[in-house]
C-alpha cells in the first residue's frame, strides 16, 4: 500500500474499536424506510412488512482478492459493496441495507480507513443503501472485508438459479472479459513499476477495462428495466466467476442443457484489442475471466419481443434438454462442452 509519508497518520490505538466505527460510520445517513433502526445499538432493525427478504455475505482478502499496490482503497471500499449487491440484484431483488465488517493490521493509519470508507459511502449513496451495522477486528496480515448485503423482493418476483426450462434463451447484460484484462494490465504495470519505479505508465487506452477491474458496477437498472418492460426472468445468476461457471450453475441448477453462440458473446473493442496485445484468445477470456458483475438470466420465447430491441441486453443462447449437455457452438460451428475454468478461490 502506497502511503504519502507527509500525509497525516492516525495510529488506529488512538481511538479504540468503538471509537474507530463512530469516526468511520459518522456520516451514513438512513434512506430506506425498512431501516428502523440502524448503527449504535446492540444490532440494527429492519421492518419489511410482508416481502421476502435475501441475504448475501462476501469476504475480500488482501493478497487474494486484491492487491493495494493499484487498488486504491477508496475504490476497495466501492468494490466490496457492488459484488454483493450484484448479488441481490441476481435475486431480482431490491438492495436496501449493508454491513461491514473489517479486520486491519496496524499498518494501516486512520486516513487509509477514512478512504476505505469514503468508497463504501459512495457506493451506498449510489446504490440507495443504508450501512446498518459490521465490526472493526485486528488482524496480523493486511486487510479483510467482509459485506452482508440484504434486500427485499415480492414473493411472485423473486429469481433462482433454477428455474430454466428447454426452448428459453440464454440472456446477458453488458459484456465480458473487460475486468479480467484489466487485470492483466495492472499487473504487467506493477512489474515494469518494480523494475523502474520512476516510469509512469501510460493507461490513458485501457481506461474501460481498468475502470472495469478497479470500479465494477453492479446491476440495479436491470432490475428496474425488467418491472419496466414486464419480463421475470425464469432463472438468474450474477457473472462473478466467468461466464462458463455460471452457465454450468444455472444448467445444473435448472436440469437443462444448452448452446452459447461464441459470435453472440458480447466484448468490448479494448477488450479484442488487448487480447491480440497479450496473444489471448478474446472468446476463453470472456468464458473465464470473471468479475464482470453482469448479469446472465433466461427467459420464455415469448418474453423475447420485449427485451430484443434493448441496448442493455445480448441474447447469446439457447436452454435445450438435460441429455444435450451444455455446449459452445463456435463461429466454425462446431460445438465444444464448456467447462468451468474461471476463478475458483482454492486453486493449488
């Protein structure tokens, strides 16, 4: 983690734990109506009258999921929020509250934590989101986040991984393969930074896919988009882990088998072109990459008039039965079975 040394630096003992989370949470204010009680007691409280409620929970370790050489930490704090909202949204749900937990070493001054926290505001007030509770806990190594992210849905609204049945099509928003990318340029810069500390890259033409790696975005329109054009997906994941994996859950989920058309996936120009810059294959990054926090949902044909004309949404398959397995139809048309190769969390 790059600090300025002449910056001022809070020891974090200066405040004690209670101290800490006051400083930090001070200027969250409370949007939703469900929230009856939020930070300063025992535990907050939440009224959602009759609707479903879902909770999603995420941990983010230093060294695993992110490196502080290139991740500043007010985008940290922005990520940690959006890949569990990314989640309720992948319920067809409404995020409504947060909490979050943090465990920091003492390399860590009160300045960097009021950046952290600066993202994770920026997020709730982008989101409509009110941070409700978490905890701050030492830790010996680096830095761990941890976000629960509850939401509410009507009973009739709400989405599993499910639900796909034979002749639905295959639907995503967005495109794929931009955040993993981006990656890789980071990466590459932070080599060539170890060698020549004084060389300052230039970035300036991987501004999406660095923007997409450092400041993904989650889905909330989507879900507005569906009540708006009258569709209720029949199934629905978010793409966190590539577009291959999550085909494969919803396909097992569902007991369906399906085609994805390799010239249907939708990528972004930066994305073909650093790709031909690294000699990577554009189609196995977008299958593999992971952290685009789109979302990949089927629908009935009969939905398809309603969605076909939208921006927004690329419709790259086709649910077909259990027995026909689950295939890449190549632009060659030759179909491969897809396997789940994108970002698993205990690889050796």
């Amino acid at each position: 983690m790059i600090e300025d040394k002449n910056q001022q630096r809070t020891k974090l003992s200066d405040l004690g734990e209670f101290g800490l989370i006051d400083h930090l949470t001070k200027n969250f204010k409370v949007k939703q109506k469900s929230t009856v009680k939020s930070i300063g007691d025992d535990a907050a409280v939440l009224n959602f009258e009759n609707k479903k409620i879902v909770v999603t929970t995420d941990l983010l370790v230093e060294g695993v999921h992110f490196d502080l050489s290139y991740m500043p930490l007010k985008h940290l704090g922005y990520k940690a929020v959006i890949v569990n909202l990314s989640d309720v949204y992948a319920m067809n749900a409404k995020a409504t509250q947060i909490t979050v937990s943090i465990a920091v070493s003492n390399r860590f001054s009160l300045e960097a934590l009021e950046d952290l926290y600066a993202g994770i505001e920026t997020a709730a007030n982008i989101y409509d989101i009110d941070v409700v509770g978490g905890d701050t806990t030492s830790s010996t190594k680096g830095l761990l986040i941890s976000v629960t992210a509850i939401g509410e849905v009507e009973t009739d609204d709400v989405v599993y991984r499910s639900g796909a049945k034979p002749n639905d099509l295959l639907v995503v928003t967005g495109d794929f393969g931009a955040a993993y990318m981006g990656l890789q340029i980071l990466e590459r810069e932070k080599e060539v930074y170890k060698v020549n500390p004084n060389n300052q890259p230039d970035l300036e033409p991987y501004s999406y896919i660095i923007e997409r790696q450092l400041k993904p975005e989650a889905r909330k329109d989507i879900i507005k988009l569906f009540k708006d054009l009258g569709v209720k997906p029949s199934s629905m994941i978010d793409v966190s882990d590539g577009l291959s994996s999550e085909i494969i859950h919803i396909c097992k989920q569902s007991k369906v088998g399906c085609d994805l058309y390799e010239e249907k996936i939708p990528l972004d120009p930066q994305v073909i072109s650093t790709c031909e810059e690294f000699n990577i294959d554009s189609t196995t990054v977008a299958l593999n990459g992971g952290e685009d926090y789109e979302l990949l949902f089927t629908i009935s044909q009969d939905d398809y008039p309603k969605i076909k004309a939208n921006p927004n949404l690329s419709v790259i398959g086709y649910v077909k039965e259990e027995k026909e397995g689950v295939h890449l139809v190549t632009r060659a048309d030759t179909r491969i079975p897809i396997k789940a190769q994108g970002w698993k969390n205990f690889n050796d």
